[in-house]
C-alpha cells in the first residue's frame, strides 16, 4: 500500500502523503479542524484541504467533528512513521 502511495505521491502534487497531517491526526481524533489547523501552523480551508486529499486516497474518514484516520490510514501512518 505505501509503494502505491507514493508512486502516487510521485505522479501528482495533488495526490502526496501529509505525514505531519496523517500523525496529528492520528494522535488527536476528533479535533476541530481548526485547532487541528493551528497545531500544524496552517489555515483551516488549506487545512480541510490536504485532509480531502487523504480522504480520496482512503486514508481518513470525517467524523461529526473532526477526522480520524482509516484502518488504512493507520496502517500507512505506522509504515510511514517507521512502526
């Protein structure tokens, strides 16, 4: 899965693995998209952005308020992270 990620990732801007983004998400599920926004120093439109962007990939899903990651994207996110 991470291979096809990142020959994703490689293929298209649009389609790149958030590591920064995919680790807060995972360490804080359920978080305002904007407090999620200005942990990571972005805005929250950028922010609800780059988290769509992982959305399409399967890796996170939306929740009443804020995301979590997937099954998927916590496997991503354990790979990625060196676990």
């Amino acid at each position: 899965m991470v291979q096809r990620l990142d020959r994703l990732d490689s293929a298209s801007r649009h389609a790149r693995l958030d590591p920064p983004l995919l680790a807060a998400i995972e360490e804080s599920p359920g978080l305002r998209s904007g407090d999620l926004a200005e942990r990571l120093g972005d805005e929250q439109v950028r922010l609800k952005r780059r988290v769509r962007r992982l959305k399409d990939l399967g890796l996170t899903e939306s929740l009443g308020i804020g995301y979590r990651l997937s099954p998927r994207g916590q496997a991503v996110t354990e790979r990625l992270m060196g676990g």
